[in-house]
C-alpha cells in the first residue's frame, strides 16, 4: 500500500505516511473483506457505507495540511479509519455520523486503538456541528451536490474544507480554502462516495 498506492502515486507528506502505515487498517474492516483490507479500493462496512480506498484517505489528509494545532471537524464517521488517521495528526476530531450503529462500532475501535482525542455525534452532518464554534478544517467523507452552507458557516477565516461535490455516481474531490468569507476553489481529482443523507446533502 505505502510502496505502490501512496509513495508511489503523489503522497509526498511524511508524517502522513507514518500514520497511515502505523494504523491497522484491518480492523476497520469486516471480518469477510481484512485479506484486502490493504487493496487500493473501496470497501463495504455496512448501512451501506464504504471505507474509502487507502489514496483518497492519504489524499484528503495531505491536503488538509495538518498539525497538532488544528481542530477537524470529519462528516461521516463511517468506519473511523479517517478518523483516526485524523486524530493521529491533529489536536482533536469532531466526527459526525448519522448511523448509530456505524457510530458505536467506530467509538469501540478507536477506544480499542487508545484514541482519545475524538468527539462523537450521530445525526445530519451536512447541518454541522450541534454546538456554535468554528473549525480550522472540515473532511466530508460522503458526496455532497455542493459545500453546505452550515458548514461554509463553521469553517474559520483561513480555514480548509474539503468534499467530494456533484450529482450523480462519479464526483470532483475539491479542496476550497476560505478567505474573507468566501470559499476560493480547487479541484483534486475525479472520486467516487455514496452520498450524505442530509438537508444540505441527498434525500434518503
């Protein structure tokens, strides 16, 4: 994964690389599915959700531009693999799910990981976090038909926010840096996510 999936594409970020190759990705992953836990591709997890393939995750990530300053706000908790990759290499993570029973298997995993520095809540992500505050980054894990407007909202001045935006199957990855309370645009890659269920997001 490290050799041909990630150094070998444009994962450059070394402290990234030293996350994802200290975090087992196996045990985010159904029992059935831990032989290709490692395989550049998504997997299914359950409540029809995936575990984004190990790029996108590494992609993401990088892109951020991380450090243990920064505060991250993750929609869609899913498996908590990028939760944890995020928690690795951040002050703390803000993770929202609307699953419940995606939620509790993600919090039993990080607990089992000794991750600590994670907040979890289940419910409608693209409404953002319950509580009024800003973030210095947002992840969104799941499809969105464009940034929501809430968390356009959270997002502080100087701030990241990244989602894979669009329609239909195939989306655009796009990473949006906000400065003087607009959101200045760049497209990453073509990606494909289910959609986030939401009021901001796709209808159920």
């Amino acid at each position: 994964m490290l050799q041909y999936d990630l150094r070998g594409r444009d994962i450059t970020d070394p402290a990234v690389l030293k996350v994802m190759a200290a975090i087992p990705r196996e045990v985010f992953v159904p029992p059935a599915d831990r032989w290709r836990a490692y395989a550049n591709g998504p997997l299914p997890i359950g409540a029809g959700q995936t575990i984004s393939q190990p790029y996108i995750v590494a992609l993401m990530t990088q892109e951020l531009r991380l450090n243990h300053e920064r505060e991250v706000l993750e929609i869609g908790t899913g498996s908590g693999y990028q939760t944890a990759v995020l928690a690795r290499l951040v002050k703390r993570v803000f993770t929202i799910e609307r699953s419940p029973e995606l939620s509790v298997a993600a919090q039993e995993v990080l607990k089992n990981l000794g991750i600590d520095n994670v907040e979890f809540r289940v419910g409608d992500g693209s409404r953002g976090w319950p509580e009024a505050r800003t973030f210095d980054r947002i992840l969104l894990t799941a499809a969105v038909p464009d940034f929501p407007p809430p968390l356009v909202a959270q997002l502080g001045e100087g701030g990241v926010i990244i989602a894979p935006i669009g329609q239909g199957s195939v989306q655009e990855l796009v990473a949006a840096e906000k400065r003087y309370g607009k959101l200045i645009e760049r497209p990453l890659c073509g990606c494909r996510f289910v959609k986030l269920i939401g009021e901001y997001g796709f209808l159920d």
